[in-house]
C-alpha cells in the first residue's frame, strides 16, 4: 500500500501536533508542582520533559530526527547556545522559567514555520 505525499505531510504535522500537546501538558505539571511547593526534582523532570518534546515537535516539522540530546537539537534549530541547561541544580521556580523560557523559544521558531497555529503553551 502506497501513501501519498500528502497522507505523510498530515500524519506529521498530527505528530508534531500531539507532541506540542505534551509540552503544553508537562508545563502545566510543572506550574502546579510548583505552586503545590513540590520538590525540585519532580519540578525538574517536569521541565526537561516539556523542553525535549517541544524540541521533538520542531524537529518534526523540520524534518530531522531527535536523537536524544536537547542541547543537539536546540542546536539544530538555530537556538541560542544559553537557552537550555538541563544539568544544573537551581530552584523549583528556577527550573520553570527557563523551561518556559526554552518553551517560548521553541514556540517562537514554530510560529515563524507554521503562523496558522497558535503555538501557546
């Protein structure tokens, strides 16, 4: 069975679609953990996810494959090299702003790609 160019353009904007939704969803987990005083391990792991899917999401629509380095594919992307640092020990509070901070990069670069979504997060 043959797909057409245009099946496989749909199949992944849904992809890259569902994959912003789990940024916007793992974002929300990290601002409740936060305002719920959680631990700052549970804030983190929230917002490295958030920030690797929403670099999963662009580089779908790119076309290039996530090999399992953020820092790789923000690289990829043309980000900023300052962006992102996944590693560093900081607050809960912390850790959601430079997710959001990294999120809203990432957002920016796919409302540039494609305008005719909102991209929010």
């Amino acid at each position: 069975m043959a797909l057409s160019l245009s099946a496989v353009f749909v199949d992944l904007r849904q992809r890259r679609d569902l994959l912003w939704e789990h940024t916007r969803n793992s974002l929300a987990v990290a601002r409740l953990l936060v305002q719920e005083r959680r631990p700052e391990a549970f804030v983190a792991t929230t917002c490295q996810l958030a920030v690797e899917t929403a670099c999963r999401a662009a580089l779908d629509h790119a076309g290039l494959r996530f090999d399992g380095d953020v820092g790789v594919a923000l690289a990829s992307l043309a980000a900023p090299g300052s962006l992102w640092d996944g590693h560093s020990a900081r607050s809960a509070g912390a850790w959601l702003a430079d997710a959001e901070r990294a999120v809203d990069w990432v957002a920016c670069y796919l409302r540039g790609e494609d305008p005719s979504r909102s991209w929010s997060y």
